[in-house]
C-alpha cells in the first residue's frame, strides 16, 4: 500500500534506528520527499537518505539539534521548497544511564536540562517551526515517539522518564489546540534492538538484555525498529485520519508486566 503516495515527510533523529526504519517506510510507501534530521551522525544520515532514494523518494540531510531553535526552523525550511509538510515524526531524544532510580546522586539538574531540552522543548520548538508548512498541507500529521517510560517510570533514569510523561502530556496539548489543521499522536515503545544498547552497555549485557526481555515480554519479542515504524507509520497516514490524541503502547506487551507463562510455575 502507498499510504504516503506524494507526501511530504520530516523525520528528526533519522540516522539510524527507528527513525530511519520510519523515513524509509515512508519512501517505501509511496513519499515524494522525505526530510531527515541528526546532530552529529552526518555519515549515517547520509547512508539513511541513499536508502530513502533507492525507495524512490528525494531525501535532504540536516544536521541540527532540536534543542537548539535556529536549527529546528531549518529542518522545516528544507521542506520549504515543496510548500507543504505533510507528516512530521519528532522521533530525536536524549537520555542519561542511570538505571537504578534510587540513586538520586546520579543526576544532576543539568542533566535533567539537558534532557528535557531535547525530549520535550525540542518536539515543542520543531512543531512550532513546522507549524504554517503542516497547515498547507490537508492531512498533516504529527507523530511523537515517546517512550514505555513515560507511561510506567521505568527506564533509563528518572529524567528520562519523567521528560517522556511531559512529552505524553503535551501530545494531548497540542492534539487540542492544533485541530482540526494538524494531527498528534504518540507511540510509546518498550525495547527495541537497536545499537544503542550495544553503545551504552556493550555486546555481551545487550545479548542478556535481548534475551531477558524476549522471556519476559507476552509476545515473547525483541522488536526491530520496523516493528515500532509500522505503528508510527499508521499515524502519520491517512489511515488514521479520525485520530488525534492519541497514546499507543507498542512495547509487545511490556506493560502488562512479565509473561508468567513462558515460566516454570
């Protein structure tokens, strides 16, 4: 299906992981052109956007952080030459390792700063610059990836949890204010295997990472960033055009906390 059949989409975070699975998954439906974000992986966003024209979409790197207000007006001034957005995935974030939520010492408020600027200001900032290009379009669309963490607490650090509650918060906000121009919606995942545990935790814990959560989880799944694009996809076409608002958990279950079953009782 081509849901995305001449649209006009902006990804920020697009290097590598989800945020390349959904700049590719919209190229590969049917996207005129697809606008792609990272602060500091160029070389990756750039092997991002070759894949983007081999699914016959135009694809433009910017390089900015979107806690930086310049540099979300400029990711929305690519997009300036097709005279529309007509989707727009805030998937960029931040976190800080600090697992166990007990040590308070663990972060400090620049930390909490630091995070928040970029999960929750810099969403905010790209909406706002993207804001009269989404309103060109008829059938804009926002799509705000958060986080499980942001529903349960749990997570990478407190900061970050906490910065994904606010970012869940200002979804509803802005879903009622923007309507009925503009759509917003978020997705929640849970893991997703991805290198960024590799980077943060390293091959041999990332491997029991992956192994505890597939024993856990009730669909018994490590989710590939394909599996969460396809939901994040769905908000951003036309399929759900009556949905705004909206929070969906895609986490293979996650939430509903450890499969019993897939145990020896």
């Amino acid at each position: 299906m081509r849901e995305f059949e001449d649209a006009v989409v902006v990804v920020t975070g697009s290097a590598t992981g989800l945020g390349a699975a959904l700049a590719i998954g919209a190229a590969e439906q049917g996207a005129k052109a697809v606008i792609l974000n990272c602060t500091k992986s160029l070389a990756e966003a750039e092997a991002t956007a070759r894949l983007v024209r081999a699914a016959g979409a135009e694809a433009t790197v910017v390089q900015g952080d979107v806690s930086d207000d310049a540099a979300c007006r400029a990711i929305a001034a690519a997009a300036e030459q097709y005279g529309r957005i007509d989707a727009l995935a805030n998937n960029a974030g931040t976190t800080k390792q600090v697992p166990n939520h007990a040590d308070l010492d663990g972060l400090s408020a620049e930390d909490f700063h630091r995070i928040y600027s970029v999960n929750v200001v810099g969403p905010f900032q790209m909406i706002r610059a993207a804001r009269s290009l989404l309103e060109a379009s008829d059938r804009a669309a926002v799509l705000n990836v958060s986080s499980i963490a942001g529903v349960t607490g749990i997570g990478s650090s407190v900061a970050y949890a906490a910065s994904k509650g606010a970012f869940n918060t200002m979804t509803k906000s802005l879903a009622r204010a923007l309507a009925p121009r503009i759509r917003v919606n978020a997705i929640c995942p849970g893991f997703i295997d991805t290198r960024w545990f590799s980077d943060a935790f390293g091959e041999e814990l990332t491997t029991r990472i992956r192994a505890n959560v597939i024993a856990s989880v009730p669909l018994q799944a490590a989710s590939t960033p394909e599996d969460i694009a396809a939901s994040g996809l769905f908000f951003l076409s036309r399929a759900s055009r009556h949905v705004t608002g909206e929070t969906l958990l895609v986490d293979a279950g996650l939430h509903l906390g450890p499969n019993l079953s897939a145990r020896s009782l």
